[in-house]
C-alpha cells in the first residue's frame, strides 16, 4: 500500500496508472499535476486523481512515488522543477519510450538525486488520448520494462515494479541502452516506415486513385502511420542512434530484395518471404496468446 | 440468371464466388475443377459446387462462364488447357492479384479467342484458403477491377460484372496497366516491405529479444508478412516492373527521411510524419467507413 502518489500528466498514460492504483485500493491520495488546467480539472472531475496542484512543493510534500508521464522531450524540464522538493524518501519514475535520453536528461535535471529516478516504460498505448482515454485496465497483462540505474537502491526499484505489478502490469529489466535498441528495432523503425510509405503514396499525383484501392493489408500497414507526429518526432530525435542503425540495416536488406526481385530470382525472393512467414507466425503464436491484442491500441509503444 | 457456370480452383476465392452465385440463385449449375482431388471432393461435399470433372472438355460443354481462381503463374498453362474446347459463346474471367502478366499469358495461350477473355480482379480474401475457408460473403460490399481488352465484347465485359454483382461486389474498372500500378504501391509494396522487416529481424542474433517486445503496432505493421510465401513471390515477380518503380521511389524516400534524422532536424521529420497522419486519417475516414474493415482477412489483394 502506498501513501500519497503525484501523477505528473494526468492523460492516458498517467491516468491509467492512477485509476489502475485506485481500483487495486493500492494508494491512500493520488494528487494530479498537468500543464493543462481543463485536462487536469477533468481528471479530477473523473475521479481519475483525487486532488490537483500546480505546486511541486504542496504535490511532492510526503509524497512515496512520482510518475512522470509526459512527452519525453519534456522529462528533463519537468525533474529540474520538481529536484529542489524532492525529499530522500520519494522514488521518481516515468513512462517515456525511450530511455538513454531521460536517463541523460534525468542526471543533468537531478545531480546526487538521480539515485531515485528508476526510469520504466509501460508498454501499452491506445488512439486516442487524454483523462477520458484513461482506463483502470490498461497495463492489464501488459509489459513495463524498468531501466534501473547503477545508483538506484534495490528497495526503490522494487516499489516501482510493486506499483506497475498492482496495475496488472508484468515487469521486464533491462539496461537503458538495451532498451533503445529493442524499441528501435520493433516499435520505431516500424512506425518510421509506415509514416513514410503514407508520406510517399500521398505525394504522387494519382494519390486519389491510389488511396481508393488501398485495402486491408494497407489498413493494417499503416495504422501506426495514424499517431502522433511531434511524439514520434520527439521518439525518432531521442532514439536517434539505435533508429539510424535499425533503418540502414533494414535499408541493406531491401537493397538484397531489390536485386533479386531486378535479377528475376525467385527462390531468392521466396526464401525471405519464407523465413519472415514463419517467424511472424511463430511470434504470432508464442507472443499473441501470452498478450491477448487489443485492437484499439495505437500510441506509444 | 447464368446457365452453366465453370469455377477452376475451387478454394477460398473461387469457391466463395460459387457459394456467393448460388446464395443469389443466379446459376443453374457450378462445375468444379481443381489440382488437388481433395480439395475438389472436399468442395462438392461442401455443396460449393454441384458436380466435378477432370476434364475441360466436358466442363466447357454449353457453358455460360468460367472463373479461373488460380495462382497467377498457372493462368497461361490452364488457359492453354481450355482454349481447343472454348465456344464462341462462353466467358472466360479470372481473378488474379496481377493483370498485365494475366494479358499477356492470355494472348499467348487463346490466341485470337482471348476476346472471350474479361481479366479482373476481386479485392478481397481471408487468411486461411482451400474450400473450407470459402464464405458466400466473401465478396459483399468489396470491390472487383475489371480490365477489359480492346478485344472484348462489350456484352462480355457485362456479363463478367453482373456475376460479381451478383456476388454484391462493387465494379472498378480500370486498364490492365493501371491496375498493376495502383496494387504495386498499395499492395504489393506493403507486402515486401513487411515481409522484409519480419526477415531482418528474424536473421539478427538477438532476435528472440526482439520479438519479445513487439506489441500491437508490429503485429498490425507485419500482419500481411503471415501470408502465403509461393503466392506472393509470383506476385512481385509478374508484377516486377511496376513494383521496382514504387520499391525505388520508396528508398528515395526513405532516404531523405535518413538525412532528415542524422541531422536532427526535427521540423523536416515531423513535416513528412504529419503529412502522412493527415492522410492515413483522411483515408480512415473516406474508405473505411464504407468499407467495414474484415480483421481475418489477409492474402492476396
């Protein structure tokens, strides 16, 4: 059982940890902060949280547990305006999509305090956005990824799993690079490439036509194509590195397709589509009845 | 209302294009032809057709149509096997992915008889295939691309659209060229291009880490990488042309998306990211609506 919990960002992300907490009775006051006073009124007015502020001193007062759940370009601005009320006894995480850059962002915000800033990411999104999005059952059966620090104390780490674990959340570790490397591969690279193949067909000039036959296979293709572009600027900007090696890789193996498909070479061409085939079958199979799909999701991975 | 009715390839779309027929009691007799014995006795017990041959002679004696629903590479060999028992009075249409190859295999295989011949196309299909997976809806509300020949009748071609009428399915018509345009970038392009980010991840040492983390936009972005490999090899090689041309256009934009990112200019990013948001939306709301989205379905398009 916590006590008090600040929820900085009171929007799907946030609110849904906070109703998450509510419905598990894990949390004596749940207090909301956001740079939106109609969001924050409304996550009040929800019951999403159970009292607001603008003050980090009033909100961080006694508080066990921070969650920063806002735009990660945002992360670093928001620890250095909370750091001067940060009390020994408060453990601060977040719920960004990437990870190297809060860290970085997280020791440049936090000096000496950085040791309890145990950085996560949920992964679990849907379209649409905001206190109304919220729901008490979002990370339910879900994955957060937890990125400890060198610094961290074992004990802070495990109330940030605790928490996520009450909201039916299943806890994965890994360092922060690893993390960036992971994401960019099977969330960003992905997002990247849809963003640009709707970019591409929208520029010719029989978009029209084209549009008009596309179907489902497009449909699904490019369903990520519909999130946000200054989170996914923000995401591509901060995983940079690891997105930059993820797309030239993926760039040297559709140059390898496109010399097959050039040379007519058709066992060439069948043997990716094979191994593709059955990996996505075997991940489909392994990965999609552990974590039943839930076909509203569409943000932040 | 038709009299005989000849269906070669009795599975997903041929048979579900007999059951549509019969739903609307719009053929006298369906006639079945097929490779594979099992499927075919699978398909009379079914009740998808009313009897089986081996023979084209018998099955095109006083036939009204003939579908051919196969593979795309093995249209020229089953028209060539058609063509010396082809009256004057009977329909040939087909219902391949691929049009400019169907032609031309056509030409060469019926000579001057390819006027009898109405190439299209239905846009539609279901993960699974053979005789079982065949739906007497399959077709309802979905769209068919006919590509008339300058040869054809103009009865003919009328012919060929009331069947998928008949069907409920809404008729595009477009020239043979052009329809292997719009699929190349609608279609096939997306096909590859998930295909190939299933494989180069598949191939990397820390694969089975990778596929871990993938969640709900990876599964709808390579969703199309599940399907049939021998299918979608003869796709992109009949359609090579058209497909090299959108393949390169995409790498071009990719490429500038690359350089865009390597130098962190975020405006450029976020330009190209909410140009494709606006229109994958706009697209959302124009097609989608009218076409209630079928979440099984996922071959040939």
């Amino acid at each position: 059982m916590l006590g008090k919990v600040v929820v900085v960002g009171v929007g799907l992300i946030g609110g849904s940890f906070a109703l998450a907490l509510k419905a598990a009775g894990a949390a004596r006051q749940i207090v909301g902060m956001e740079r939106s006073q109609e969001a924050l009124a409304r996550a009040l007015e929800l019951g999403i949280v159970d009292s607001t502020t603008d003050s980090f001193e009033d909100a961080l007062a006694g508080a066990d547990l921070v969650l920063v759940a806002a735009p990660v370009a945002q992360t670093g601005t928001i620890l250095a305006a909370l750091a001067p009320y940060l009390d020994v006894g408060t453990v601060v995480t977040d719920a960004g999509s990437t990870k190297a850059d809060v860290v970085a962002a997280a020791r440049a915000a936090l000096g000496g305090k950085v040791r309890q800033f145990v950085p996560a990411h949920p992964i679990a999104g849907r379209e649409s956005n905001g206190p109304d999005a919220a729901l008490s059952d979002l990370y339910q059966g879900k994955k957060v990824v937890v990125t400890p620090l060198p610094e961290n104390a074992a004990g802070d780490v495990g109330l940030v799993a605790a928490a996520w674990r009450l909201c039916g959340a299943l806890i994965h570790t890994l360092a922060p690079e690893e993390h960036d490397q992971v994401f960019a591969a099977v969330s960003h690279l992905p997002h990247l490439l849809a963003f640009a193949l709707v970019d591409d067909i929208a520029n010719k000039p029989h978009a029209d036509r084209l549009f008009q036959y596309a179907a489902s296979g497009f449909r699904d293709f490019t369903r990520i194509a519909g999130s946000s572009p200054e989170m996914w600027r923000d995401i591509s900007l901060a995983n940079r590195d690891a997105l930059l090696t993820e797309l030239d890789a993926y760039l040297a193996q559709l140059t390898v397709l496109r010399a097959r498909l050039a040379a007519n070479d058709g066992p060439g061409l069948e043997a990716i589509y094979t191994n593709a085939q059955r990996a996505r079958r075997a991940w489909s199979e392994a990965i999609e009845t552990a974590e039943p799909p839930a076909p509203t999701q569409e943000e932040p991975e």
